[in-house]
C-alpha cells in the first residue's frame, strides 16, 4: 500500500471515529463504520446502535452499509471501521462481495478480518492508537455490555 493510499485510509478512518465518538455520547458501544465507493466517495456512515435501538443487529457496519442503500454491485467498495469487524459483519462483507476493509484497531479484539483475507478481501489494518483508547477505555468502563455486543 503506497502512502496516498494509506493517507485516504487514515482520512475516510476519520468518518468512522466520528460516528464512533457519536455512539459513546449516545451510551451505546463505540464502533464506527462507512462504506466508500470505488470512486472514494461515501456511500454511507454509522455507528453501533444495538443500545439506543435495542436493536442487536444494529453493527457499525450494517448501520453503514444500510445508509449506503441498495447498490448494484459493491465490487470496488470499501468498508472502514473503527475496529476489527464480528464475525456477523465480517459476514456482510463477504455476502455482498466488499472488495476492502480498512481496520482502526484489532488490539482489543480481533474478529473475522483473518478469515476475510483468506477470501480475497483486501485488509488494511491501521493500528490506530485513538481508536484502541476508545475501545480499551469503553471495555474497561463497561465490561458487561461489551460482552453483550460480542455475544459472550
């Protein structure tokens, strides 16, 4: 990865802790999300909302990937997260063919991105040291609802 690349990761990255911060506000689990087109343009943006919407498919990344609206294909997309994506949204991703995951941070936990290069999926993990705060601090704060959301 060249570092214009890595440069328009970090900045799209920049979306998602956005969203993330909003989740934390809002009481919910900090985990940010946006799905960019092939051209780099957003196509959608979200935040976990499994608490505000007691909803527990509500991932950062379904968020997203529903304000992206229907697409006719996601070839070329790229889904950008806050952190490592679950094995649900790393399902999404791998259902519907995203092309791309940018990672913030896979220290506090490590989901499907593995199995999802295994797959064809490019990963860029950006070790984001903003994005592992949040989570440390928010897993640390709220130890039982972060079991919750990660279905322990």
């Amino acid at each position: 990865m060249d570092s214009s690349d890595r440069e328009q990761a970090r900045a799209q990255l920049g979306v998602a802790l956005a969203e993330a911060r909003a989740g934390l506000a809002e009481g919910g689990v900090p985990v940010g999300a946006a799905l960019y087109g092939p051209d780099g343009g957003l196509l959608g943006r979200g935040r976990n909302r499994r608490v505000q919407d007691d909803d527990p498919s509500t991932h950062a990344e379904t968020a997203a990937f529903r304000a992206a609206g229907r697409q006719r294909t996601y070839r070329g997309t790229t889904m950008v997260t806050t952190l490592s994506p679950c094995w649900y949204c790393s399902g999404l991703v791998r259902q519907f063919g995203i092309s791309r995951v940018v990672i913030g941070e896979a220290t506090t936990f490590r989901g499907g991105h593995d199995w999802l290069a295994e797959h064809g999926v490019e990963i860029v993990l950006l070790d984001d040291p903003e994005c592992v705060e949040l989570m440390r601090d928010f897993v640390r704060d709220h130890p039982a609802l972060w079991s919750e959301d990660i279905g322990e």
